[in-house]
C-alpha cells in the first residue's frame, strides 16, 4: 500500500457507493437519451471520413501508388508518416493501461479504457498504410513467412519485416488486452440489464463470468501479466519503427537517438489524443467526479515531460549534425533550418517545443481550453516531425542531382482525413455501446480511498468536510 | 435418459450469504474457514485483497503456462528465422555470419510477447471454465447483485463436512443481508 498516492481520495468526487458507481457508469450505455444530437454530429463526420477513405483506398488500388505524390527521390511521404503517427497516438492507450498499473497508480482507474480502445482504434488506422503502400496489397501476404513453392522467405534482417511482425503483434494484445479488462464489466451489464435482448448479447460477451473468488485470482494473475508484456511491446513497437529509419544511412535518419526518442514522441502525442477526447467526454457525459482535474493535471505533466525529452532529441540531432563535422550531416542542418521545407522545421519547434511549456504552470494546466489547444499543437507538431524526418530528410540526400521535392495529392489528404474520419467514427461507437469507463476498478479505488489512512483529511476539498463533520457530529 | 426422477436435493448447489460490504465478507471468509469448511467460493464484483487467502485458494498455474509459452515463442522464432537462413535460403551478405542472431531477436522477441499473450488471455479463460453460459449459483437469490453492489460467500454441497443446519447457522452469525439455499436447474426433458 505504501506506493498509494496520499491525495488518492481526490481521484473520485463526491460521495459514491458501489451502486451509484453502477447508476453513472452503466447508463452511458443503457440511458441511450444521453447520446443526443452532439453525438449523432460526431457519429456523421466520422462516417463521412470513412467514405472519403473507402473512397481514397479503392482508386489507390485500381490505379496504383502514383496517384500518391510518393516519387524519387522521396519514396515515402504521406504514407508513412500517417503510419507513424497513428502507430504513436496509440502507445499512450498501452502505457495508461499497463504501465500505470504496473507503477500501481490508481488514477489510471477511470481513463484506461477509453485509452485502450483508442490504442486499438489508432493502431487500426496505422496499419491500412503498411499494407496498402506496398504497391501490391493483395499479395501482402508475402510478408508472412508461410510454406509456399516460390521459393521466398521474408528477409527476417530487414525492420520493415520487425514491423510486421511488431505490429501484428502490437494489435493483437492489444485487442485481447482490452477485450480481457472488459470480461467482468459484461457481465454488470448483463446482470443490469432489463431488456431479455440485451441481457443475451451482454451474457454472450460475459462469457458466464459470475465473479468467483477463483476466477478473480486467475483473472488478475493473467491481467498483470499482460500488462507486463504490453509494457515492453509498447517500447519495442516504436523501437522497432524508429528502426526503419535508424538502420540506414540517409542524413537525419541514421540516428541512434532515434529508439527513445520516438518512444517518448509516442507518449507525448497519445497523451495529446487522449487529453483531447477526455476534456470533451468528461463534461458531456457528467464525468468529471471520476475524470477529475487531478486526472487532466497529470495526464498534462506527462505530455510536458515527453514533450522535453522529445524537443531535447530535436536539439541533439541538429547538435550532432554540427558537430560531426560530416558535410553531409551539416547540410542536413542547413536545409532543415533554410531549406524549402523549413516552414515545417520551425513549425515543429514551435508546436513541439515553445507551445507545451506553457504546460510548467499550473494555472495552464487547469484551463482546460488552453489544455485543449496545446494538445492539437502537439498533435499537428508531431505530425511535422514525421515530416521534418521522412519526407525531408529524402528529399536532398548525398547527391544533389538526385535531389527533388515531395508534394501530397489530393488521394494523399483525402485518405488521411479519413482515417481520421474512421477513428472518431470507431470512437463514438464505442463511447455509445461499451461502458468506456471500467466499472469494477471504479469500485475497486472506492475501496482503496475507504481504506486510505489519509482519506478524511480537511486539506482535500469540501465532500470530505461533509463526511467528517457528520461524523463529528455523530459522535457528539 | 429419464428413467429415474431427478429429486430437488441431487440438484443442491450450496448455501449462501450476502453482504454489502467486502471487509464483512473477508471477516466471514476467515471464519467459515476457521469452522474447517473448504469446499467455499465467493462471488464479488471485483477481486477483494485477501479474500483468496483467507478461503486458502491458491493456483499458480496461469503463471506456469504463461512462462511456458513465452519461451516457446521465443524458440519458434528463433528456430524459424536459424531454419530459413541456416538451412533453407542462407545468403551470404558481404560475407556477414549466417546466424546473425542479433538481427534475429525482435521478431523473435514478439513472437515471444505474442504467444505469452495469447497464453494469458486463454489460458485464462479456460482454467476458469469460461464461457460458461449457466451453471448453479446464477440461480442464487439476488444473485444479479454480485456483479454490482453485493458480495456472496458460497458453502458448497460438496464439502466432506456439509450440513445444512450447521452451515445455515454459521452464516447467520456472521450477520448477512440474507441466507439461502441454491438449487442447480432442472436438466431439460424432464416432466
């Protein structure tokens, strides 16, 4: 118990039992009215996006990659740098689900499934570019290593195989993870549901679980250790992307910075993301004694410590390029910094470096409009930074009659504002069926804050005079 | 299949007792133990600290078979790539070692991660018997409950020392919300 922090009781306010935990967190799903016109506006733009996706990705395929600007010398553009930057967004669902709970910090309670289903949802969207930029997607399959009489073996060396196999990987557990956590909520809402219909799809999902003592144990063994394989998947996932860079020999790419750097990028950014759909939910939905301020403080305490280690990396390479001395590496500093792309490079360190250190005081913190601001910054920064590492970095390399510039289309957009389009989509879905809160860990942290030694204390706010004062009185 | 009547006593469950609070169901855990009973389940919307021990269930097993499989995804990713570049297509690439074993490990090391997921997650699963769409304690009274706001303590039929009398008086004792019997369902095709 001594890793509890000692204001755990301001992560839950108000006074809650077990069965007003049931009333808010089920009725997201079961009062339907809660999900009105807002949520059908939201519902219709991402389903729009999705047309426009399913749109971009049938004329890619009947036409091929040149309707994309991906060209020589830049054979990667919008393609990977949206792979990476979906792949991103999602680690921070991965690391407020498993690492918190294996730094047992409490206030992960409220925010890991919705975090989690994001980690999904992005990591959905990260992967049509893989399989659809390889110019002949419905022969993907040659990726795999399966007995075939071609003669052919994946190139088990090379990180673009890493990737597949990472990324698979990556989905995979992260699906049964997030499906797992979900087992005993299935079954509240079996057991509270009133329509026969809706009682026989939630009993399907529960699986028959009834909350034995001895399915808890397992349960939880299992639980914890997935959380520990997420752990290092999340950091050898992005390790393993930043590798399709680092192991070349392009300027700016060969970096062997480039592991931690894009790990803590990933964090920075999925805390953007989920910051961005917390602030909104929370108030929508009448969530904010479970997401509380506290929750958004440190959510935007992370994103600021991510945010520096990230801008340090940016300040190292260009410190590198300096000081190697390699006229290759210097130009590289040269072009980023005056070069036709420039407008980009200090965009980044704008969004990417000045922006989040408003984040140092704490009255920024709290503003949750500022918050709100910052986080599609950072969003917008980290996309450049894809863009400042890929698209730039190819464009003027070794030779420079090879040199060339890189511009998106149109099919290159439409198909990004669609998988845009098809994460808030899959995101409203799930806000609208599937309790996003996890209820029986709610219960769980009422639990530990009723047993908190420091739960009661005056220092924390008005709910708990309430409950001491009656107390007192009582005793009277 | 119908030849002798099924009686309401060959379909006794057990005995149950509910309560609203986990610190009264790990008290009483403590004493149904103490009174020697060890056929005891309880039934919790989350999992209570120490409610296992305190009915002394233990079972390691997800961890054996977790750790198990780990290690032979490592092996078959290792061994896939040691096959393909040792013995099926070996390339020599600027006269670099075949076995390049470092650029073997992460898709060895996923492998890993990904059969030990898998192992979890269904191992899990089919230790605890699920999915189970029925089995006896749904029939419990008010037994919805145990998935939101109550907690039930369960003495099984089974226990060698089982009665009815004694054990009905052991858990009123322990101030309950309420004490019953479970009867299992009736098997289908009988009159």
């Amino acid at each position: 118990m001594a890793s509890l922090p000692t204001n755990i009781e301001q992560l839950v306010e108000g006074k809650y039992s077990y069965k007003s935990l049931d009333e808010l967190l089920g009725s997201l799903v079961f009062d339907q009215s809660k999900h009105g016109k807002r949520w059908f506006g939201f519902f219709a733009a991402g389903f729009f996006g999705v047309g426009l996706l399913l749109l971009s990705i049938v004329w890619l395929l009947y036409q091929g990659i040149g309707v994309w600007g991906n060209n020589q010398p830049v054979g990667w553009g919008f393609d990977i740098i949206n792979f990476v930057w979906w792949i991103g967004i999602g680690h921070a669902g991965t690391l407020i689900s498993a690492v918190l709970l294996l730094l047992r910090q409490q206030w992960r309670n409220s925010i890991n499934r919705f975090a989690e289903a994001m980690t999904l949802f992005a990591v959905m969207c990260a992967g049509l570019y893989p399989l659809l930029h390889t110019g002949r997607p419905w022969v993907a399959y040659w990726l795999f290593p399966y007995p075939n009489v071609l003669g052919m073996w994946p190139q088990f060396r090379s990180p673009l195989i890493w990737d597949v196999f990472a990324v698979s990987t990556y989905i995979t557990i992260s699906a049964l993870f997030w499906f797992f956590g979900l087992i005993p909520d299935f079954a509240t809402m079996r057991d509270r549901s009133i329509k026969l219909w809706q009682k026989k799809v939630w009993g399907a999902l529960a699986m028959g679980w009834r909350g034995s003592m001895k399915h808890w144990r397992r349960y939880e063994d299992a639980y914890l250790i997935l959380a520990g394989l997420s752990t290092p998947l999340v950091l050898s996932v992005h390790s393993i992307v930043s590798f399709d860079f680092a192991v070349s020999i392009v300027p700016g790419w060969n970096v062997t910075l480039f592991p931690p750097y894009f790990v803590a990028g990933a964090v920075f950014a999925g805390f953007a993301m989920v910051i961005t759909f917390a602030i909104p939910i929370r108030k929508w939905y009448g969530l904010q004694d479970v997401i509380t301020e506290k929750h958004l403080d440190w959510m935007a305490k992370i994103m600021l410590a991510t945010g520096l280690i990230v801008f340090y990396g940016y300040v190292m390479e260009m410190f590198f390029a300096w000081y190697s001395g390699n006229p290759f590496e210097l130009y590289l500093k040269e072009n980023r910094m005056g070069g036709p792309y420039s407008w980009a490079f200090w965009a980044l360190w704008f969004c990417n470096g000045l922006a989040p250190q408003i984040l140092w005081f704490p009255k920024m913190r709290q503003n949750k409009v500022v918050l709100f601001f910052i986080c599609q910054l950072v969003s917008i920064g980290m996309w450049l930074e894809r863009f400042v590492i890929i698209p730039m970095s190819l464009h003027r390399d070794y030779l420079p009659s090879a040199w060339g510039m890189y511009t998106p289309t149109m099919w290159d957009i439409m198909m990004f504002a669609g998988t845009i389009g098809m994460f808030i989509m899959f995101m409203f879905l799930f806000i609208r069926f599937v309790p996003l809160i996890n209820i029986f860990e709610m219960k769980d942290l009422l639990l530990r804050i009723k047993h908190d030694p420091h739960a009661g204390d005056h220092a924390h706010g008005d709910h708990h005079e309430v409950a001491v004062v009656a107390v007192a009185k009582e005793n009277q | 299949m119908g030849a002798h009547a099924i009686s309401k006593e060959d379909l006794f469950h057990g005995t149950i007792a509910e309560f609203t609070d986990p610190d009264e169901i790990l008290v009483a855990a403590q004493k149904v133990r103490e009174a020697g009973y060890t056929h005891v389940d309880a039934y919790t919307p989350f999992p209570i600290h120490g409610l296992d021990e305190a009915l002394g269930f233990e079972d390691t097993r997800i961890k054996w078979i977790i750790g198990l499989a780990g290690v032979i995804g490592f092996a078959a990713g290792m061994g896939l790539q040691a096959y393909v570049n040792l013995v099926d297509y070996p390339m020599n690439v600027g006269g670099r070692p075949n076995f390049s074993w470092p650029s073997f490990i992460p898709v060895a090391y996923e492998c890993t991660i990904l059969f030990a997921g898998l192992a979890a997650f269904f191992g899990a699963l089919a230790l605890n018997g699920l999915p189970r769409p029925n089995h006896p304690i749904f029939n419990a009274n008010r037994f919805e409950l145990a998935s939101q706001s109550s907690f039930f303590l369960c003495v099984e039929g089974t226990d060698p020392q089982f009665d009815k009398t004694e054990v009905k008086k052991l858990l009123e004792g322990l101030n309950p919300l309420q004490v019953s019997d479970v009867y299992g369902d009736e098997p289908e095709g009988q009159e």
